[in-house]
C-alpha cells in the first residue's frame, strides 16, 4: 500500500489514534495532560487535530502529516513527550 493521508473512520477510530499518537506527543499540552485547557499557550498545542476535524480528507487545508501506509496509520509529526519540540523541528547543522 501506498503512504496516504489517514482520516479516522469513526469516533471510536479517532479515539484510538488520539490514544496511540496525540496523547503521547509533546506538541499538545492539553491532549497530553500536561496542562488544562485555557492554560497553555498558543504554540502548546497542536493546530493537526483541529484541522482534521475542520477540514474534509481532500480539502488543501487538511493535515498530511496524518498519513496510513502497509506500517498502518501515523502522524509523521509526532514528537514523544519526553522529547523536545524545540529539537524535532530545529535541528543543528550537521545533525
């Protein structure tokens, strides 16, 4: 299978790869637990899950970082929360 973007089929589909992936990132504090809502920052969270919700699959707007391929589905953004966002984006030259 060919690497495509992924949009969950139902809630309980949404709920499992926000389980697998979103709760576990480092790039949204409140999806993660790490703060509540209302306490974070703008670039505390994750603008990716919004969108999936605003945006139909084939829509320009939607995320391609949601993608499913033969490995299965993935969000190619994921940072692990014990990793720093400032380190998955900003890497040093040579790196």
């Amino acid at each position: 299978m060919a690497e495509k973007k992924y949009r969950p089929g139902s809630a309980v589909e949404y709920d499992l790869f926000k389980g697998d992936w979103c709760r576990s990132c480092a790039a949204d504090s409140v999806i993660n637990g790490m703060k509540q809502q209302g306490s974070c920052r703008d670039d505390e969270r994750c603008l990716i899950v919004a969108d999936s919700m605003i945006y139909n699959i084939n829509d320009p707007g939607y995320p391609t970082e949601w993608i499913i391929d033969e490995g299965g589905s993935r969000c190619t953004a994921f940072v692990p929360v014990t990793e720093s966002i400032f380190r998955k984006w900003f890497k040093p030259a040579g790196v």
